[in-house]
C-alpha cells in the first residue's frame, strides 16, 4: 500500500531521515529511568489519518521521534487473528457495516449491551478487506475508502521494513473477558506472538488477565496495567479503577507500569482549568512503577484553558514541571509531543535563540540571524479580552517584540484602543447600548454600535467581552475572564509600553477618512500622542510601527522618518506586480498579508505558498508580515497538523515572514526559544515546516473540492487611497497632522514649539 505514495514518503524521509551528531546533553528528566519520556501513537498518527491503518502508522514513524512505539488496540477475529481497531465496534470507522450489513450483533460487554459490527463474527479473511474511515469530524475524511484494516502482523511488517530505526509496538488488550467468553483467548495470542516481533509493552484493564501473563512473556516486554474511569468496576477483581489507584503495590507485584487518563495526574475542574496535580506520578515512582498518561489529542475539545490551545504545552505540563514526568504519552497527534520533548523542553527559561529582525534589508552573508518580530494582535488577545489592559500586561509577559494598539475615536475624540470600531464586537455595549445600533457602510455592511457614537464616559462603563472567533464551535477563549479588564485610552498604551522591555509598538489606523465626516481625526490624535509621549525622538529606543490599508494615512506619517509604515493587504494575492511594488515604496516600509496570500489554501489543505509574492516584496526592500496566527485547531490547515508551532514554524523558515502576527505571542515565542527554531535536527528531531501540497497528494479523488480560482495580482489601482482633507491655509486651523506636513515641506520644526498645547 505504501507504494502508492513514494512522494511523500520521500519528502518525509528527506524531512526526518537525518541525523544529528553527537546528541548535547540535556538536563535530567524526572522519569523513573531518568531517560526521556516515549511518544506512543495512538492508532498510528491518528489525529491526521484514519486510526490504525496504513498511513497513520507510516506517518507516525516518519514524523516522530525515531523511538516512537506505535500503540494497537487488538481484536480477535473468529479464527484468533489480532487485528488493530480502536474501537471494539468495527462499524464506528470503518465500512463493514456497508459490505456486510446483516452480519451486526449486540453483546453483553461488561454488563452492557452494545450493538454493532465485532471482530470476533469475522473470519480474518473478511476483516482484511474492510475499508477504514474517519469518524472524528475535526479529522480529514480525505483518506477514506482506500486505507485496510491491518492485522498486527501487518503493522509489524511495516515497522520492521523501516530500515535501521528502533520501532517499537504496544499491544492493548481493553476486552479480554469478553472475547474468552466466545471462546478466544487474548493470552493465548500474546503468549504465541513470534519473538521478532518488536512488541515492548503489553496493556489491559483487566487485573487477573495482566497477571495471569506475568511470567509468561518475554522479559523485555513492560506489562502496563491501564486505568479507566475511577467509578468503573474492574471486572475481574470488582473493584472500582478508583480504588485500584489507592493500591499500587498490588498492581507492582506484577506489573511495570500503569497507564491512566490525564486526567489522574492533572485534573480538570467542570470549568476546565487545571487544578493543583494529583501525587500519582510520584507515588508510582516511588513504587517503581512507570506511568503513562493517555487522551492527548491537539484537536481535544476538552483542552484545559490553562493550554491555551497550544497542544504542546499540554504535553509539556506533564513532562517538563519541577516535580515530576510521566514516562510516556499516549497521542493522537505523536509529532507535537515528539516537538514537546525534544525541542520544547527545559526551554522554558531561554533567551531568544536569535534578536528579531530590525527594520530595513535582510541580513547578509556573515551577518547575525534574526527572527520574526512577535507582533501582537490587540494584545494577547487569545487569553484575555481584546486590547484590554490584561491583554497587553499578557503580551509583555509572553515575549511579544511588538504590542498594538487599532486606535479607536470616542464621540468626544477620546482616542483608545480596541480590535473594532464596533463596540458591539468584543464589548457588553449591545446590553446597554442597543438604542446606538446603527449602519454604515463605510465601515461594514452589518449593523453595529460604534465607538464614534458613544462618549468616553459611556465607553468606559462598558466591560470587555471576550468571545473569540471559534465560539460557535465551542472553543472559547479562557471564559473565566471573559469580562476582565479595562479599556485603555491612547496615552495610558504609551505609558505602559514605553515603561515595559518591548521592542515597539504598533500604531493601527482605520476609517480615517469616515472619521473626519464625524469632525474626528484619527491621524492627527495618534500623532499628537506619540509625540507627546516621545516615541517619535531617536533617543527612545523603541520602534514605532503604523499600519493602515490607507496609503494616504501611511503618508501623513512620512514626517516621522522614525517610524516604520506597514500597508495592510486585507484580501488576498497571489502576487505583486513590480509596479505596484514601486507605488507601495513611495509611502510604506512593510506590508502586512494575509495568512492565505502567504500559502494559498483549498478548504483545509494548504496548497502552495506564493513564494513570487513574498520574493517580491522583499526584493523592493519592503519588509513582510503575516497574520493573524491563532492556536485553535479550527484555524489551522491540516497541512499544520493541528499544532500551531507548525504554523509559526512554516512562516518563519519556509516563507520568510519578517514578523508574525499573532493573538498567541505565548506560543511563537516558545517556538524562538527552542533549538529547533533554526530549523536545523537536534537531537534526531526538528520541527518541520508544513509541506503545502503533501496531503492533497494523497487525497481520494473526488474528496476534495476543486482548487479555487487563484488570487488575483496586486496592481497599483488594488491599492485604498482615500483623501484625506486639505489642510487650510489659516495656521491656527491647522490641525496636528497638517503641520507636520508643513514642517516637512519647509523643515522649520513647528510642532515642537506647540508641545505646550498638545493636551487639547
Ligand atoms: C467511536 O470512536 C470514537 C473515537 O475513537 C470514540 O470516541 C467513540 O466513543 C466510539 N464510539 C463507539 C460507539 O465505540
Ligand atoms: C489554570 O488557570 C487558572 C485560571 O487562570 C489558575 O487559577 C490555575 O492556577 C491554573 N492551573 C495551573 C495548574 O496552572
Ligand atoms: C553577532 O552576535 C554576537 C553574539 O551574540 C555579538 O557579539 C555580535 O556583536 C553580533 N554581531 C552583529 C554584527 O550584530
Ligand atoms: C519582559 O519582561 C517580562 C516580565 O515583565 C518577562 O516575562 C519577559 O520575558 C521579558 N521579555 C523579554 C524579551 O525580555
Ligand atoms: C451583537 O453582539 C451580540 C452578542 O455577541 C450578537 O448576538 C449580535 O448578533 C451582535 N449584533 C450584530 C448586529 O452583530
Ligand atoms: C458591503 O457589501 C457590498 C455588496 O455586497 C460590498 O461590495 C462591500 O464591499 C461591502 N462593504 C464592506 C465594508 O464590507
Ligand atoms: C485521480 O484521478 C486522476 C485523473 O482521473 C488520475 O490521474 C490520478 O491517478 C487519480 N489519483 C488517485 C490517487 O487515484
């Protein structure tokens, strides 16, 4: 079967087949051997690819780390052959159903009645026909309809046709009682298992059949006693999982480790926030028992909050804390925790592996590496509310270079900051303020309240609302703050950021143009306030960034040679015509794209990047930036495999982002801070870009939409110039912003004599 995919197999080998010298020492790992933590694939690389078969298990193998154990969850066929299925209904991913429709049963099974298709009414010469699917509905059903059920036989040849790696197999028994009841015996076939089969780790439920097979399996094989829920009853000791757990050591006379959900280790309160972990890591090692935790997924929809839907720092909390590790996790998803434990770990405290890159061209030949610029989008917006004060102390506190802040004009030109004009968006505004619901199309077709309509007063009894935009499909953002926090003016952003260790900040500027029609300007107030605050001077050491789809808002700023212009390109493309780059020089430095103009997409498959584009623009000297980053898996093609890093990790060694705009500075952060940022192996693993194209080529025919007519190519007229107004001749009508333009035309500074009346 793996045949029919040489390309990218080979890709991944020219990914993974690599090998870095001498491994550099690495702290001590709180295991009980002290080695590090074992990633075991659930299924194969199951979060990707249909559990259990063929591509998940070659997938696993090549996109983990070189010891991953492959984990198969066995059932018996009639005549005694072990299949690998996660489910003990047959019918829940797979197509018997369809090719055999009247051969379901239902079974008591462990005291239950469950219905369905069961292995052990098959003969194996039937079960090997079976056709796999997805059943998960986060999880591409691309690879239906062409991935087998295997038998572990299969799986094993599979792994021992991987030249020279140390592969290794678990082999979970969750129903031995039910199938001895019908006669077949899982003993039997673990007992019988050939002795170059790679099995190192035998699990079960089932306290007497885990027993009965101490002394009977090869030494070198751990047998793992393996937890399920604490109510449940064990059903040969007809003891609760619960009390199991208050008597490890009878589980040590004949065991060598245990296996429970997450959950055990660190629990989850009914909001899911982590609470305080349990002792059973520590109590286990004392006994000499290993533990392994299980239901790691990226794409879990019952992620603790405290994660941040970076899947990696889940693992990472049960490996890399200062009191203790697990000996090993059981995934869906084996490269994230490959990442956790090879490039994320004891990471923690690093510096930045390289300093951000600076305004202007690249770095030359000889010259220092740098990195992206982590650049915020309305703060940490991806833990607390929106360009609330917590968002931005947040920001500070996870590693972001660049804070930002969309300047917003109260009723009464208070200017603050928030993500949108309309208050209705991540405000409680519609609760108290609905009489203001309005319409204006220069903004946007829905109807909404907006901060142009509203006093400063009003606007501050408001409180923040934090949805987040995966709410309908129930990934909200850390709901216990959901209206913490408060709105900051302008100046009071200054203040913070000019008295935090931020490289700079970012100015957004929108609707400048509609703003005036409300006798507001936008442009004038943000130059007022920088001034005022001293972020335009040399001497202050932070960079100032304005961005606008506006060319003629970037214009207004030329007066200011400090700071850098960032054009926003809202819609996507495909490319840059050299015209259009020439007419973005006159008024910008940088451009920020789109995720999409970055990497054209098809649905959720990643198709290409736009290398010209990106080329492009770098080449006119303009430097490019890529957003908005968000952690939900929702957000992330498939191509990323769930994991944020992966995206973050794409932009900055395959695009060629000069900085990445992110709700999540946490998560780029921590992806500078580890060995593998440079994209080099480390210790037998990096973190691979995402290789657009890839998956689509193993797509079923007909599964995937076709591609979308490409994104146009920018060309000058794409490009928003709304005018501003004429400034009047009369100076003291002037406003701020005219005589800095008048300033720059004569070079006679006037707005440094008129600091005194700045407060107006
Ligand atoms: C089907 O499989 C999914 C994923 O493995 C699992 O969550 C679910 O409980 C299974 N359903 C049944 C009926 O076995
Ligand atoms: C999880 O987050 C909650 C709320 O922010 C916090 O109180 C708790 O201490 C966190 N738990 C852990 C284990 O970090
Ligand atoms: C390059 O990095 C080294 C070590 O961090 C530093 O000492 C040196 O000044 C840097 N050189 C340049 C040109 O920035
Ligand atoms: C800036 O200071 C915060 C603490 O206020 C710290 O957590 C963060 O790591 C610092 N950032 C840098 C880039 O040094
Ligand atoms: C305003 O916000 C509320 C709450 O988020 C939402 O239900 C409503 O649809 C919004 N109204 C408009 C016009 O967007
Ligand atoms: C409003 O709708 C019109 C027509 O569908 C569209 O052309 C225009 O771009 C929309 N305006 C905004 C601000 O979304
Ligand atoms: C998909 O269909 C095309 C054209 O019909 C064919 O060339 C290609 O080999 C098919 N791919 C697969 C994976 O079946």
């Amino acid at each position: 079967m793996g045949a029919r995919y040489p390309l990218v197999f080979l890709i991944l080998l020219l990914l993974h087949g690599t090998k870095a010298a001498p491994d550099p020492p690495v702290p001590g790992w709180l295991t009980l051997s002290g080695r590090r933590p074992v990633v075991v694939a659930r299924g194969g690389f199951s979060g990707l690819l249909p559990e259990s078969g063929q591509l998940a298990y070659n997938f696993a193998m090549h996109s983990s780390v070189c010891d991953v154990v492959l984990f198969c969850d066995l059932q018996l066929s009639s005549d005694g052959v072990g299949f690998c299925h996660s489910s003990l209904r047959l019918d829940n991913s797979s197509d018997i159903a369809q090719s055999f429709p009247n051969r379901g049963s239902t079974y008591q099974v462990n005291g239950q009645d469950v219905q369905g298709w069961f292995s052990l009414d098959f003969k194996s010469k039937e079960l090997h026909d079976i056709v796999l699917s997805q059943n998960i509905l986060s999880r591409p059903n691309t690879f239906d309809k062409e991935q087998q059920l295997l038998s572990l036989d299969n799986v094993v040849q599979s792994v021992l046709a991987q030249q020279g790696e140390v592969h290794a197999i678990w082999v979970n028994i969750e129903y031995n009682s039910f199938f001895m009841e019908h006669g077949l015996s899982s003993e039997g076939y673990i007992v019988g298992l050939p002795k170059e089969f790679p099995v190192t780790h035998v699990s079960s439920p089932e306290f007497a059949f885990l027993k009965g097979l101490s002394g009977k399996v090869r030494s070198n094989i751990k047998l793992i006693f393996r937890f399920l829920r604490e109510d449940l009853v064990e059903p040969t000791t007809k003891r609760t999982y619960g009390e199991l757990l208050k008597d490890l050591k009878s589980i040590k006379a004949f065991a060598s480790g245990i296996l429970v959900p997450k959950q055990f280790i660190w629990p989850q309160n009914k909001d899911m926030y982590l609470e305080p972990s349990t002792s059973l890591v520590k109590d286990a090692h004392a006994l000499g028992l290993e533990v392994y935790a299980s239901g790691f997924a990226n794409d879990d929809p019952c992620m603790s909050y405290n994660y941040s839907y970076d899947p990696s720092a889940e693992i990472l909390q049960y490996i890399d804390n200062s009191e203790f590790s697990v000996d090993g996790v059981l995934t869906d998803n084996p490269p994230t925790a490959s990442a956790a434990l090879v490039c994320m770990a004891h990471t923690k405290g690093n510096p930045f592996l390289f300093p951000p890159v600076k305004a202007g061209p690249p770095p030359g030949e000889g010259e220092n590496s740098t990195r992206p610029l982590i650049i915020t989008h309305n703060g940490a917006s991806g833990v607390f509310s929106d360009s609330t004060d917590l968002a931005y102390q947040q920001a500070v506190k996870d590693g972001a270079d660049i804070i930002d802040c969309w300047v917003r004009m109260s009723k009464d030109g208070v200017a603050f900051c928030l993500g949108s004009t309309d208050l209705n968006s991540s405000t409680t505004a519609a609760t108290t303020f609905l009489g203001k619901m309005t319409t204006v199309n220069e903004i946007q077709n829905k109807s909404g309240i907006f901060s142009f309509d509203l006093l400063w007063s009003e606007i501050q009894t408001l409180k923040p609302n934090l949805i987040g935009p995966f709410a309908d499909a129930r990934l909200e953002r850390n709901p216990a703050a959901k209206n913490a926090g408060k709105f900051v003016t302008l100046p009071e952003f200054l203040d913070f950021a000019k008295a935090s260790n931020i490289t700079g900040i970012l100015m957004g500027i929108e609707h400048a143009t509609y703003l005036i029609t409300r006798g507001l300007d936008v442009v004038d107030a943000v130059s007022k306030a920088l001034v005022k605050s001293g972020y335009d001077k040399e001497t202050c050491k932070q960079r100032v960034l304005v961005q606008s789809e506006d060319a003629q808002v970037l214009t207004a700023f030329k007066s200011f040679p400090k700071f850098q212009r960032v054009l926003t390109i809202e819609f996507d493309i495909r490319d840059a015509s050299k015209p259009s780059v020439e007419e973005i020089l006159q008024f910008a430095n940088a451009v920020k794209l789109r995720r999409s103009s970055a990497a054209r997409v098809n649905g959720f498959f990643l198709e290409g990047f736009t290398d010209s584009l990106v080329n492009r623009l770098h080449a006119g000297g303009l430097q490019v930036y890529v957003g908005v980053l968000r952690n939900e898996f929702m957000n992330l093609a498939f191509d990323y495999w769930a994991d944020p890093l992966v995206e973050v990790a794409t932009d900055t060694l395959s695009v060629g982002a000069d900085g990445l705009v992110t709700e999540f500075p946490a998560t780029a952060a921590a992806f500078f801070r580890s060995p593998c940022s440079t994209g080099q192996v480390y210790m037998g693993y990096t973190i691979s870009p995402a290789e657009p194209g890839g998956l689509l080529m193993l797509a079923v025919n007909g599964s995937v939409p076709p591609a979308p007519p490409p994104a146009p190519v920018l060309e000058p007229q794409d490009i928003l110039q709304q005018q501003l107004p004429v400034c009047p001749n009369e100076p003291m009508f002037r406003t701020f912003r005219c005589r800095l333009a008048q300033e720059k035309a004569t070079g006679k500074p006037e707005y440094n004599i008129n600091l005194a009346s700045l407060d107006g």
